[in-house]
C-alpha cells in the first residue's frame, strides 16, 4: 500500500480529522506527525493536501430544525407495558428500546433537517460538556437524545447551538 492511500485510510479512521480537511483547517504537518505513519511525515503531509483536495467541502445548506425539551420520560418496564398514554411515546433507534411518559428523565427531540452528522455533533457536544447521555438515535425527521432530568437544560441548550451552526 502507498504511503499516500495509508494516510487516506488513517484519516477515514479518524472521522474529526477527515471533517477538518473538508473544513479547510487543518495544520498538515501537525496532522502528519500526529498519524504517525511509517515514511517521511513531509510525504504524509502532502499526501494530507492532496486527499484534502479531492474530498467535497463541509456543507454550507441552510438546515432547519426545532429543538423541543420533554421532561418525564422513562423507559418501558420490562414487561413491555408502557405507561397509559403511549400516544407521544418517543421512539429511541437503539433495538426495541422505547422511552415513554413517566420516568426521572428528559429527551431532546428535534425535528426537521436531521442527520446521523447532527446527532454526532450533539452527542460530542453533550460528552465535552459532561452531560450524561442515557440513549440518542435519529430515525426519518426526527432526532431524540434521552439524559438525566437535572442535565435537560444544558442538553437543549447544546441542541439548538449545533444546529444553529449546521
């Protein structure tokens, strides 16, 4: 394998890597050094500009999404009887698992111009945030990050900022 398709490949196995050479921003010779590839880190860095070109820039759409907090929520018992009202369950793309009204914890729901891309930013803004993150998954339109009651404020809040700078 060529010293240029190795750092290709270390770069796709660091996905904040790969979305900082869409975004134009990354020190190559830092990046080289940091993969710590077996060849001349000057060789690995070039080949960073030249996989850097090839890829597609960071999409600047417009995406529009509302970020909407629900607090009391739970998950089903282990029966798989919900509460009465399941009506507005939330259904949480991880298995069978389903959050239900009744429960200790808040969920984060957005809707609109969602994205596996949008719940990573959340989740990662959550986990540098330190807020507990009890389930997350995005199915269709919809978003849905599940943590504890007391850490709903700060969730929201991380919510909407990232998908303002979406």
């Amino acid at each position: 394998m060529s010293l240029a398709a190795e750092a290709r490949d270390a770069v796709r196995r660091r996905p904040f890597l790969y979305d900082a050479l869409c975004a134009g921003v990354v020190n190559y010779r830092a990046a080289a050094d940091y993969l710590d590839l077996d060849g001349d880190p000057e060789a690995v860095a070039t080949a960073l500009r030249r996989f850097a070109e090839e890829l597609d820039p960071m999409d600047d759409r417009e995406a529009t999404a509302a970020v909407r907090m629900q607090s009391g929520v739970g998950y089903e018992n282990e029966d798989g009887v919900a509460d009465e009202n399941t009506s507005d369950a939330v259904v949480v793309s991880a298995g069978d698992a389903r959050v239900t009204r009744g429960g200790e914890l808040t969920a984060i729901r957005v809707s609109g111009d969602v994205d596996a891309t949008l719940l990573t930013a959340v989740v990662e803004r959550c986990r540098v945030q330190r807020v507990l993150v009890d389930a997350a998954g995005v199915a269709g339109d919809e978003l849905v990050l599940v943590v504890p009651r007391r850490q709903g404020a700060t969730a929201l809040r991380l919510a909407e900022a990232c998908v303002e700078e979406r």
